[in-house]
C-alpha cells in the first residue's frame, strides 16, 4: 500500500478538468470529466466543507464527530468565474477552484493573503485489497509556516517536519516521538503570516499527516480508506480557529461537578477495603485535600465488569458510604471486555442479543484480556449502547459511585498481532455497517458515549463524570480524559506538560498525566515538580502501578508531603478561577490552556516554545523538567506579569531567570488580573463558602476577569441559576477602579468580597463604593492593602493621597 505522497500524475488518480457546477443554497458541486465530484459546503463565513467522490456517488453523511449542536451560516455568498476558475466568497474567505483540475486556494477577503493552496490536490489510488480508495490530499506549506495540533502526540508543540499516523493503541510506557499512541484526534492548526487556520480531516480510517518532512514545502494527509472529508476553519486568531473546531466537534454537554475538579488518588490497586480505608484516613490525617479514591481492576470478581470482589469489599454499598460521609468520592474502573462466563449474568445478556462483535465469517471476536478469553460489544450499535448504559444502575443509583473511568477501550486485546481487533471485524456503525478498519478509531468514543449516557442517567440529579484513554474528535462531549501510561522520568515530565497543551489546542481541554507517572518508581523531587505541574492541569490525579511502589502525597519524606500539601492547597484555593475557566470552555471552547503560541501568536519567539503556558486567562505557569534545580531560564510572554510568590514585576517579550528552589514552581499573574480564591478545603462541600477573596493586581490601563459560580452540581445553572460577575479593572497612577456587572439567579453563599491589592504604586487616602466614601473601619482597612467590602458593590474606587479627586 503506497503512503508517501510523491506520485507520478496519472490521469485516473486526480481530477480532470470541471465540466458542470450546481448550487443548493449553501451546498457547491463541481463535476470533473472524469466522474469525481467534489461538494463544497459553506458551513459558516470562516468555515468551508471539502468533500470528493472517484464514484460519481457520495456515501450517506454520517459522522460521530460533528455534533448536531454546531452552529452554522453564513452572512454572504457570492460565486462568480472567469475562464480560470470558479470564486467562492463569504464575509471571511475567497476560495479559488480551478477548472483545470480542481485545486483549490484560499484567502482571507479583507487583504487577499493566501492561506492554503493545494498543492496534488485531492488524488487517490484503488486498494484492491480491501476495496474502495487510499485517500490523499497534498497542499504547499507557506514560507515560515509552522503547524500545532493532533491531540496527545508525546513531541515537540511544533509539528513541522514531521510525520504522524492516527491509529488509537494501547502504548504501555510509551517515550518520546513515540506513534501512535492512545488517540486519533485528525485536526491540526497552521500558523503563518500572523494567521491561523485549521484542518480537520473527519475520516476514522487509519490516517496520516506529513508535515513538510517527505518533501520540504509540502503538507500532506491521507486515509486508507474512506472518503477526502475535511474542513478548513480560518481564524486568523488560532484562538478563534481552536473555538471553532470545538463548536463543529462539540462542548462539553454540561459542565463537571465541581468535586471532579478537585485532587484524585488512584492506583492499581487499592484494595481491600481497610487500604482503601486506610488511603483515605491517611489524607485527612495529614489534612491533604483531595475529592475522589479510585478503585481499579482488582475490585471485581474476576475481572468481571459490573461485580464486586466480595472478599476484598464485602459491603461496597456501605464502604462507599462511609467514604462520601469523609468526602471522598468512589471512581471505579470499567474496561471493555466482558468475560466468556456462561454463568455471567452481563456475558449471558450480550451473548442472547447480539450484542458483542462479530469476525467476518461470522463467529464472535474473542480476545484475551484481564479477565482472560473475552468478548467485546459493539459500542457503534445505539442498541448495545442503551444496554451498556443500563448496566450503570447497580453502580451508581444504587451503590453510590459517583464515576467511571473506561479503560482498554482502544480496544487492547493482549497476544494478538497489533494487540487490538483483526481488521475483518465487523461493526454496525450506527447502521453504516463497516469493517474494523473503519470503526477502530472511534471504538473507545463510543464506548465513553455508552458509559457517560448510563452514568449520567443514574447520576440523576447529579451530573455524570466518566474519565477514557481512547479518544476521536468530539469525544470532549461525553468526557475527561488522561494521557495514558507514562512513565516515572523526567522525560515524560516534559511530556505530560506537552500533552496537556496540545490536547487542549485540540478541542479537549479536560486533561490530566497520570501525576509521577504510572510505570516505574518517581523520586520524591521527580514527584514534588510532577505534583507542581499537575495542579494546573483541569483533571488532576496521581496515579500508578502497584508494581513499583507507592506513590502517594507521604509515600517519600515530610519535606516532600509539605510541598505536596502546599501545592495541592493552592489548587483548592484556585476552584473558583478554575470553575470560571471550565464555563468558558464549555459555553465558548476556549481551551482552559494555552500554550504561549496560542496566547500570542503574533511574537514569533512563542512559535517554537514548549514548557511555559497560560492557565486559563491570566497564570502564567512553567514547570521545573530538571533535577536538582534552583530555578530555570523562561520565556516571559509580552506585557507586565507579577511572581506569584512575591508581587516583583517582569516586564515580558523576553527569557529571563527564575528562581525555584524544590518548594517553589515558575508562577506568574497577567497585570489586571483580579484572581478569585476560595479557602483551602479538605474536600469540595466541605465547608460553606463564607468569603471569597479577589486577588487584585494593579495595572495602568484596563483589563478584564470574570467569576462563575453555581450549585457545583446538579442542572439548576442550565436554567439560569448561576453567578456571573464582570469585573472590569481601570488603573491610573493614583486611582484604582474595580466595576462589577453581576448576572445569573443563582445566591451566593456568602456575603463579602476580601480584596487583596497587589503593586499598588500609591499610598490609599480614602474608599468609595457605588460613590459613597467609606471609612476605613466600615470596609475593615487592614493596614496590608486588604479590605473587605460587600458582594453586591457595583464600583470600588480606591483613590490615592496624591490624586485630586
């Protein structure tokens, strides 16, 4: 099978010359002499739809990644010709289609800069093996183009001049430059000339991307198999691009319970239920915070999904009770192999439905997995899925879990070629019947579709929280994820931060490492920056195998359970921030990190940078991936940040110095931010919010931030009751003006804002609110720039002793 993309032109393998065009309202045909069609459809101004047909005849138009939430249209439309070419052009673009032979170019309307241009175009080859064609598609990379995306790729931020293959695998102890890996996310960002677009290639086959490193100026993707199906979504901001993406593959369906963003402990294995026990006494002894215990594998009987070990949890309904009575919430594992068990009750219900896949010649796939020889259902039929989502009832409603994490779902199956299903599988693909060479892709998809449906409708009032290691596009809908089983190096330090990143340039932004690595044995240093890193990632756990060692918060020394303690505390103490940054992801898609290319495009020093990255909107985070270091030299991004630790000043747009002995980490506060805070908690509930503190960093100038708050769960915030408040920060060299717009119906717990003002540059002579001056002891002036003054203000004027006001 051909993969590279230098072909000779044969006529038979591209499009000839256009010989008709058609137009339904927003939907384009171009007709070549040669039977391929390619349809155009303008989704939105600043996104187009490419596909191609070599058989005069398109499949039906089915995705799992597209969601029918998208929004779509247009402002303007508008096709002429000339002799050359058709041109397409809306409010963003200009799309050229030559007639000659179908390739493509397209500009941004505003200046006519050149964004993309087909190089090949679209061409293709028959695969007489399996049938239907080897889809490729080949376009120029422009001078000084650098390209961004494909989810958990463990490389450099910056994919230029490499190749990736998409093919989901289960990657045990996987190292650097290692693919593929655990997901299949077929969207990348190309940058050049200050403007960003993107390209989604909506194709589940096994799929390939090169960027520029076959031939130096050219980008290429291809499928084997399937239809060219791609988008082009145009920013220029890659923000925007990112946004988009998301909106076409979907938000998340609702936001997490706040506790799922707190700290999470697992391991494989905790068990029986006195370690268990002992696991959770240890945290509130040592008064770590931390919100949910995970249960793996070896708490069912034999491996089997659905059952409990009864001698190692005799009573799980009352042990998970015992559990939330102290906080914690229970997570357990469910994989996807179901055991071949006669008297299983789960085996037996699949086997007399159906419900498991099929080989081509019509026995069962069967696979051998934890519990042994197994079968497996199929997750593309909606009718296993409902099934499999009814399982959950005994879990959740009636035990009390409060969360499911979906493993080996990429399907890994031990002891066979490629450990995963032979390509003759065969799958409904919600009635688009198709091999494995199709549906592999989007198989654990699925499964964490079937498993968030069940989860969420036993959760009921409460909202759902699943957890996958496999993934496609627009699996970011149904659930969070990690980044699979890495290892305890420094190595895969750098990794996991690079994978945080680029995971949420990929439109899925709940990510998390398995903190200190999941094989081998972290050091404490190794641990302590590992934990430093992974407080600023939205899913946050530590966990690892049993096989070496333990790794919990005191499992090393008591300087390092301080550290960690430390760390953890600010993560708790930054809920809120957190909590705000989550609603904007999940009302917006803005991704909740950003490396600094995404945050400031137009610096070309961000371009190639991997380690530093923005928090939300205004943290400036860069974790320490050496040993034994006192500090680290790191790219400041441009304007004026604050260290967290002490308030000194960094003006950006260039490397400098940083302190960061073992205890500390490279924290920094855009200038304006106002930073909400919650006090420490040893668990989300535990105590009632009584005053929230707003973190206040002067700026000369303006600058925006926002707090969202709600129940914390349930779906009261979908009909309005919610908190939302604007604050918008005006600094001049001798006042200081906060203003409040408040919206939502939700009630705050508490009462009163505690402002704590950072960089002031002058000395307080009086306080207004809402144009009333207040003296000191009624806004409780504590002498340290702090005051307290009520929730409900609208406009908080602090004047200084040298202004005329």
């Amino acid at each position: 099978m051909i993969l590279n993309t230098e072909l000779e032109y044969k006529g038979d393998l591209f499009p000839s010359n256009i010989i008709s065009f058609t137009k339904d309202v927003d939907t384009l045909h171009f007709y070549a002499s040669n039977g391929v069609i390619l349809q155009m459809t303008i989704v939105r101004d600043s996104v187009f739809r490419f596909r191609y047909t070599t058989t005069g005849i398109f499949d039906e138009d089915f995705s799992y990644a597209i969601t029918k939430y998208a929004s779509r249209g247009y402002n303007e439309l508008e096709i002429t010709e000339d002799d050359e070419k058709y041109i397409v052009t809306t409010a963003k673009l200009v799309c050229h289609i030559h007639k000659a032979d179908m390739r493509k170019s397209i500009y941004d309307v505003n200046d006519n800069t050149l964004l993309s241009q087909d190089e090949l175009g679209f061409h293709w080859e028959e695969s007489y093996e399996f049938g239907g064609d080897i889809v490729k598609m080949s376009k120029i990379s422009q001078d000084g183009e650098s390209y961004y995306g494909l989810g958990d790729k463990p490389v450099h931020l910056n994919l230029k001049g490499k190749r990736f293959e998409n093919w989901v695998t289960d990657s045990y102890a996987y190292g650097k430059d290692t693919d593929p890996i655990y997901k299949a996310i077929p969207f990348y960002v190309g940058l050049h000339h200050r403007k960003a677009y993107g390209i989604f290639f909506d194709n589940t086959f096994r799929t390939y991307f090169d960027f520029a490193q076959e031939r130096r100026n050219i980008t290429s993707f291809w499928a084997q198999g399937g239809e060219m199906n791609y988008y082009f979504i145009y920013g220029p901001e890659m923000s925007a691009v990112v946004e988009n993406y998301t909106d076409l593959t979907g938000k998340p369906h609702q936001l997490p319970p706040l506790w799922a963003l707190g700290y999470h402990q697992c391991k494989w294995s905790y068990y029986p239920e006195s370690k268990v026990k002992e696991i959770a006494n240890t945290f509130r002894e040592l008064k770590i915070p931390c919100d949910a215990i995970y249960l793996d594998i070896d708490y069912m009987e034999g491996f089997r999904c659905f059952t409990w070990n009864n001698e190692y949890f005799p009573n799980p309904k009352k042990m998970v009770q015992e559990l939330a009575d102290d906080g914690f919430k229970t997570i357990v594992i469910i994989d996807p192999g179901i055991k071949i068990d006669p008297e299983y009750s789960i085996f037996k219900e699949g086997l007399e439905n159906g419900y498991f896949c099929k080989r081509a010649d019509g026995p069962y796939m069967k696979g051998k997995v934890w519990p042994g020889e197994c079968y497996f259902p199929d997750f593309t039929n909606p009718e296993v899925r409902e099934w499999w989502s009814d399982l959950f009832r005994e879990l959740i409603e009636e035990t009390g879990v409060k969360g499911v994490w979906n493993d080996m779902n990429e399907p890994a199956v031990m002891e066979v070629p490629g450990k995963t299903f032979p390509n003759d599988v065969r799958h409904d693909y919600d009635g688009n019947h198709c091999s494995h060479r199709k549906a592999h892709n989007i198989y654990g998809m699925q499964m964490a579709r079937a498993t968030y449906q069940g989860v969420k409708k036993y959760s009921y009032p409460k909202r759902p929280f699943v957890i996958t290691r496999a993934a496609y596009s627009g699996t970011q809908r149904y659930t969070s994820s990690w980044t699979g089983d890495n290892v305890a190096t420094w190595e895969h330090l750098w990794i996991a931060n690079v994978q945080a990143q680029r995971m949420s340039m990929s439109g899925f932004s709940f990510i998390g490492s398995d903190i200190g690595g999941f094989a081998e044995q972290p050091n404490g240093e190794l641990y302590v920056r590992w934990i430093q890193l992974g407080v600023f990632h939205p899913f946050c756990r530590t966990h690892s195998s049993g096989d070496h060692g333990d790794q919990e918060p005191w499992a090393f020394d008591e300087n390092v359970t301080d550290i960690v303690r430390k760390f953890i505390e600010i993560r708790y103490e930054l809920l809120p921030y957190l909590y705000t940054i989550f609603w904007k992801y999940a009302n917006e898609g803005t991704p909740m990190l950003k490396s600094l290319v995404l945050y400031d495009q137009d610096d070309t020093q961000t371009h190639y940078r991997t380690d530093e990255f923005i928090y939300g909107e205004k943290i400036l985070v860069c974790p320490i991936n050496e040993p034994n270091a006192k500090g680290r030299r790191m790219y400041i991004p441009r304007g004026k940040w604050y260290n967290y630790w002490n308030d000194t000043i960094v003006s950006g747009g260039k490397e400098t110095w940083v302190d960061a002995d073992i205890d500390f980490m490279p924290l920094f506060i855009k200038e304006g931010a106002i930073i909400p805070k919650y006090p420490v908690q040893q668990y989300v509930g535990e105590k009632e919010i009584e005053q929230v503190t707003l973190e206040v960093y002067y700026k000369e100038g303006k600058e925006k931030s926002e707090l969202y708050e709600d129940a914390a769960d349930g779906y009261d915030y979908i009909k309005g009751r919610y908190s939302l408040r604007s604050f918008t920060l005006v600094g001049r060299k001798d006042e200081l003006i906060i203003q409040q717009h408040k919206s939502g119906k939700f009630i705050t717990s508490y009462e009163t804002f505690k402002i704590k003002l950072h960089g002031l540059p002058f000395k307080i002579q009086k306080v207004e609110v809402d144009n009333e001056e207040m003296v000191f002891e009624e806004v409780k002036m504590n002498g340290d720039n702090t005051l307290e003054i009520s929730k409900e203000f609208t406009e908080l004027h602090i004047i200084g002793e040298n202004s005329s006001k």
